[in-house]
C-alpha cells in the first residue's frame, strides 16, 4: 500500500468511529515505526558505545528480577529492561493468573476470546513491570504430534496459528507491552534441539513455518525470538539467510532478535548475520559470556562495524517507543505483585469454549443424575500441592498445562473432583471418588452411578524437564497412566462412561472407543486453573460445546507420516503436516482437525464468492509482513448458518481453499477462514470469510515470489476439514 493511501486510510478512520482491525493495523504499521524509529535515532545519539553494549546484552543468569534483564541507561531515561516467560502467564509470579495455554485458546476459533486472554495477559505483565513478554508462540507449529511443546503455540496449522499470533500481538502491546513471537525457526522437537539441524526446503520453510511470523511481522511484534536449533546447517541466531534475509528484508521487521536463552553461539556471526539481543547475556553458570567486553572488542576491531551495533540498539529502542513505554508511569519490576483483577473469567471462557466434544450418544448434556462416579488420579488436585513440581515437571494431579519455561504457578485450580462435587451437592447428586489410576476396587465405586467420569491425561513439556521418561517430547501417543485399562475396568461393571482427556496434544483413543459403555468423549484439553468448572459447564450443558479440534487425531502415531526424529531433520514430508497429510495420503483420520460436536446443530447454506484476484505476483511495497498487497482482501465468501436444534450453541464455519491445477503439487486443502457464530435455537447468521492475497498465493521458489496461480480455486465451506457442507469455485 502506498504511504499516501496510507495517510487517507488514517483520515477516513479519524472520520468514523468503527475501524476494521485491518484498517487500524495498515495505517499504524509503517508509519508508527517510522515515528518510533526517528525518535530512537535521536535517542541513539546521546548514548557512549558502553551504553550500546549494555542495550544489546543481557546482565546474565539469575543476576536480575526478571529471567531477562539489561542494565539501565541513564543518560537517556531508559530503564532497566525486564524480559520475561512466557505464553500463558508471568513465570514465578505469585499473584498472576494462569492462563491457558495457546492450543486451547486456538481450540476456541473466537478471536475475541483470544484477543481478552492476550491483552489480560499483557495486563499482569505490565502490572508486574514487565516490559517484554516472551510469547506468544508461533513455533513449534506441531507437525511432530509429540513434540514437547506444541501446546504452547496455537496448533498444526500455519493459518489458525497465525491469526492467533496477530491478535495476541496486537492485544499484548495495546497495553504498552511489547510482545515476543517465537521460536524462529522450525524448532518442532525437544529432542536435540540444541544440536540439531532442522533442514527445510524454502516453499516448505514459506508456506508452513515463516507463514505465523509474517503475521507476526505484520501485527508490528516488537521482539522476534531467534530458536536453539540450526536452520540448513547454520545456528538460527547467526543465521543471515533467516535474520537478515527473511525476517528483517523480506518480511519488513522493524524491531529486534532476541536469543533464546543460552541459544548465541559466537560473538561476531551472531552480530553481523541479524541477531540483535543475546538472553540471558550468559550460559546459565555465568559463564560464556560472548558480547559484552567481546562485542566491545568487536567494535573497536572492526569485526563487527559500528552501525552494526547501532542499528541493534535503534531496533531495540524504536520497539521500546512503539508501545510508548517511554511515555513514563510504567510499573516498577515486581513479579510477585497480584494482578489477577477477574481475569480467571477468561480463563473459564477459554477452557469451555477450547473443550471439544468428540463423541456423545445422547448421554450428554447430565441433568441431575442420582448418582455420579468420578475415576483417576487426574481428577483431583495433585495430592502434593498444585504447584508442588518445578516448572509443573510432573504428571500428577488434575492436569492444566504441560511442563517447562512455559509455565506459570496457579493461584488456585479447580479439579474436576471439585467442581463435579459443588454441583452435585447443588443437584442432591450422590457422588464417589477412586482417586487413583489403579483398577483395583474401581469396579465398587462405579457400579450404579448414571454417569462414570473417568479422566485420563497426557502430557509432555521442555526437554530440560524429564517426566515419567518423557524427555519433553511424548513417547508415544497414548494416554498415560495406563489410562486405556482404566476405562475398560471401569467400562466392565458401568455402561454409562464418560471419559475426559486433558492433554497436550494428539492422543490415539482407539481402545477406549472400541471399549462398550464408552458413551461419550469429552477432550478437555488444557484448562489451566479452571479446569473443572470448565469441564462441569460441558457436561451439564450449561452451555454447548463448541470447540474444535486445531490438529488431527489419528488412528494410530504411524498415520502421521512424522515423529521425533534423531540427528536432523531434513522435513521430508514438506508441506503435508496433520492434515495435509492425512488428505494428501487418504488416510482416514478418526478425529479429523476442525472437528467438534455441539448439543445443537447447525445447517449451512447460502454460499456466496465474490472475487477480484487476478493471477500473478504480489509486487507491492514492502510493508511489516512483505508486500503491502499480499496483505489486501482479493475475495470474500459468505455462508449462512442457521442453528436448527433446540439449544444455543455456536458453530466454527471454516473454509478450506484448493489451489488450481496450474500451483506446483500443493495440500488437497488448506484452512485460509474460520468464523464463530453464536446462534439461538431457530437462528440464522452469516459467516463472513475475507481471503487476502496471500491466502490464494503460493510461494515461487524460482521467482521468489508470492504468487497466485492461475485457474479455479476450490471453496469448501465446513464444520471440520471432511465435514464439507457447501463448495464452489473462484477464478484468479
Ligand atoms: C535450505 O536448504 C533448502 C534446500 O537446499 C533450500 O531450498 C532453502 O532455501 C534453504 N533455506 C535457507 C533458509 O537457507
Ligand atoms: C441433529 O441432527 C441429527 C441428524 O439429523 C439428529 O439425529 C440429532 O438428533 C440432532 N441433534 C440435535 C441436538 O438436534
């Protein structure tokens, strides 16, 4: 978009009240950096090389409040910088709400829930004086379903993941909190994953893995955070190809790179090939120190030239002015204050909204049963104290999150136990416990009960943790615990089952479905703090289940065609991860991604496609996130939806486009919309699906382009990926 239509865009917006997100986001970006750039070239000038040095490293581990810290500088009235974890919450706070993770805020498909957990999270993070959070997470993507930390980013899917990145970014630093998108790039496994190569070939590495930070890019992130692993041989922290090349020309980043912690290598590659900021400035013994005096000596040694250096701190600074963290006022570093204010009703809203019912013979919604039954370890507390393991380093209790630097303490957590117990007391429901994972006297408890609640877990988390032999990546992909003969000894002597699964990702349910008296299957996800009140509000109805599944669940771990892989990764399957595979290859999925069923149900109708794509490149003026026009809506689609059974619910239409014949070999489909609506019994509502340049573009790895081929798309509105309720056709 030219500067000029840029400004009239700004005018028009002043003219009216209601501007699009799209509107605000194109006229804020270039030009809000420009504003901020300036003023931290002014900044620039006042400050001594030392000063520059001390802007760009870390003080080092455990030597400041925060996990992340750099010293102030005076001179210009720049504080000491607080960088802290992470994705759902400030790490070691005492007083923060723990949110949940990203893979159940996706789970929701509802950008306003998204949008309120993000900007309540940059709340606590200012609250706490915390000026960069360390999230949200754009990668790990998940194409490995047992990767360790897939449940911290927003599921197998570069689309859903990158809508989700935008809108976090945008709420997080519209409270003036500059917000970190991470980890660049292609970090899919724990295994290795500081020795390890991962080697992807360069449509693979644009459609898939840089798709989430170009929105990233584009919501103007202030902080990018450069992974532990190599990209095609070369560290990602000093690897030009990634930081200068992609990131910071080709996508237009304006702000800084960040190391993951302890992910620097070398003092002068780091510098010269786009690494901006070396976290936590030290190994964590203290030692290994590579800028500091050695970026010093750089400099004066012409290793490392001096606008080098500068530009460093002028991204860092102009990232410091685009969130108006220099306007004064901003809370002092206090990681223990409490700022929960009543965020938990997000927390609530999310674990709910994310829950996916897979499976319901008409047992569910419960309306005062007699007697209830609730089964498994996972249904309680962990008997040792919800925050009793370091960095939730354990699988034991009510599961809400998994493990690692991504995890933060609970002020409280609700366990199904809990919140099943209030209600039956509420209900005059009868209810009994076998609070452990052993089948033995399970049989007792159960017998009689009109409904037996049995929860199974899995989890999986960072590699530095080990949980029950699980080096942060899974093992396999089962439920945990024995959580399989769980369910078939409580199945022996009760057929009213209903098993819950809280866990961090894909987990294969054949033996529990093929299990007689399974009458329903609620996933659960990872409800953070409030997981049983989330769950209580599903299983009673109060309101619909409407989440859906944001990866596929397979029949078995060997139907993904990935796993954990030893040595590198030379991303061999390519663009079919999830379910681009499991489409490309005919495998029948048992749980497909964007399934989910409802208490109600829903018609679709009315398909409409308007469009003015015409074939070839996108060709505008870079912008943050690439060329202006890859950015500008080409095509809308429209549905109807209509709510035709006798409760409210809420449907997550989605639309998957197929690229023409004239696109190299691509996904049979691919998500490029969603939409929620929440429609009363009899209701009708129309779905809106905007798809951008970029959403019918394919990357041109000979011309190095965006491109859009030319030919018939094919439109596929539906309830899920293979529950497609209405198709057509666009022309480019
Ligand atoms: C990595 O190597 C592949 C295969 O040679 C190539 O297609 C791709 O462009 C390279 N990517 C980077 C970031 O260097
Ligand atoms: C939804 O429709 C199916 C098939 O038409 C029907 O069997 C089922 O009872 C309906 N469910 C609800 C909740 O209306």
């Amino acid at each position: 978009m030219a500067l000029q239509k840029l400004v009239l865009l700004a005018a028009a917006m002043l003219a009216r009240a209601e501007t699009t997100i799209e509107e605000r986001q194109a006229a804020a970006g270039p030009e809000a950096w420009a504003a901020a750039h300036s003023q931290a070239a002014a900044a620039l000038a006042r400050m001594s090389q030392q000063d520059k040095i001390n802007m760009v490293t870390g003080v080092g581990w455990d030597k400041g409040p925060c996990v992340g810290n750099t010293s102030p500088i005076n001179s210009i009235g720049y504080p000491q910088i607080c960088l802290q974890d992470g994705p759902l919450g400030i790490r070691f706070g005492t007083g923060v709400t723990a949110f949940t993770p990203g893979i159940q805020a996706a789970s929701t498909w509802d950008i306003e829930l998204i949008r309120q957990r993000a900007r309540y999270l940059g709340e606590e993070a200012r609250g706490t004086g915390v000026h960069v959070l360390l999230g949200p997470v754009g990668g790990a993507l998940g194409k490995i379903p047992h990767g360790g930390r897939n449940w911290e980013g927003f599921g197998a899917d570069p689309y859903i993941t990158g809508i989700a990145m935008k809108e976090s970014i945008e709420a997080i630093q519209s409270v003036g909190v500059q917000a970190n998108a991470k980890h660049y790039i292609a970090n899919e496994q724990e295994l290795n994953r500081e020795t390890m190569s991962s080697n992807v070939d360069d449509r693979t590495l644009h459609e898939l893995y840089l798709w989430p930070f170009a929105d990233a890019v584009h919501a103007n992130v202030a902080s990018v955070m450069c992974s532990y692993n190599k990209l095609n041989g070369t560290w990602a922290c000093e690897n030009d190809k990634a930081l200068n090349q992609l990131l910071k020309k080709e996508l237009g980043f304006q702000g800084y790179v960040v190391s993951d912690w302890n992910a620097q290598h070398s003092t002068n590659a780091a510098a010269n090939n786009g690494m901006d900021m070396t976290m936590p400035g030290s190994d964590f013994n203290g030692r290994n120190i590579l800028w500091g005096p050695q970026l010093n000596n750089a400099v004066n040694g012409g290793q490392v030239q001096r606008s080098r250096l500068d530009d460093m701190c002028k991204r860092i600074l102009a990232a410091w002015y685009l969130v108006g963290q220099n306007k004064g006022g901003y809370p002092a570093i206090n990681i223990r204050a409490n700022v929960q204010d009543n965020h938990k009703e997000n927390v609530r809203a999310v674990a709910r909204d994310g829950t996916v019912l897979l499976k319901n013979d008409g047992i569910l919604p419960l309306s005062k049963p007699k007697k209830i039954a609730v089964v498994g370890s996972h249904s309680v507390v962990n008997p040792k104290g919800m925050n009793s393991c370091v960095d939730k380093g354990c699988n034991e209790g009510a599961l809400g999150m998994g493990w690692g630097s991504g995890s933060v303490n609970y002020p409280y957590f609700v366990a199904p136990y809990d919140a099943l117990r209030t209600r039956a007391q509420a209900d005059g429901t009868q209810i009994s416990l076998h609070s452990s994972d052993s089948t033995n006297g399970v049989q007792n408890v159960v017998s009689g009960a009109d409904a037996a609640i049995v929860v199974v877990t899995a989890n999986s988390g960072e590699g530095y943790i080990t949980v029950e032999g699980n080096a942060g990546d899974r093992n396999n992909l089962d439920p945990w615990h024995n959580g399989n003969q769980l369910v078939q000894a409580v199945a022996q002597s009760n057929k009213n089952v209903i098993v819950v699964v809280h866990s961090t990702g894909p987990v294969i349910l054949e033996t529990i479905l093929n299990t007689p008296g399974v009458r329903a299957v609620v996933w659960g996800g990872l409800p953070s703090q409030e997981n049983g009140n989330a769950l209580v509000d599903i299983l009673y109805g109060l309101v619909s289940p409407s989440g859906k599944l944001v990866y596929t669940i397979g029949k078995s771990a060997s139907d993904y065609g990935t796993s954990v892989i030893r040595g590198d990764d030379n991303f061999r399957e390519g663009l079919f991860i999830d379910y681009r595979h499991f489409d490309q290859a005919r495998i029948e999925p048992r749980f497909e991604f964007g399934f989910g069923l409802s208490y109600t149900n829903f018609t679709f109708s009315d398909l409409t496609i308007s469009s003015t794509a015409t074939a070839g490149p996108a060709k505008g003026q870079t912008i943050p996130g690439g060329p202006a026009d890859l950015w500008e809506t080409v095509a809308t689609v429209t549905a109807v939806i209509k709510n035709t059974g006798a409760v409210a619910g809420a449907e997550v239409p989605q639309l998957y486009l197929t690229l023409p014949s004239s696109a190299p070999a691509s996904p049979p489909k691919q998500l490029r919309g969603f939409a929620k609506l929440k429609l009363a019994p009899g209701e009708s509502g129309t779905a809106t699906f905007n798809l951008r340049r970029r959403d019918l573009s394919f990357w041109d790895t000979r011309a190095q382009q965006w491109v859009v081929p030319a030919g018939d798309f094919g439109v596929s509105v539906g309830a899920s990926s293979r529950d497609i309720r209405l198709t057509g056709m666009l022309k480019a």
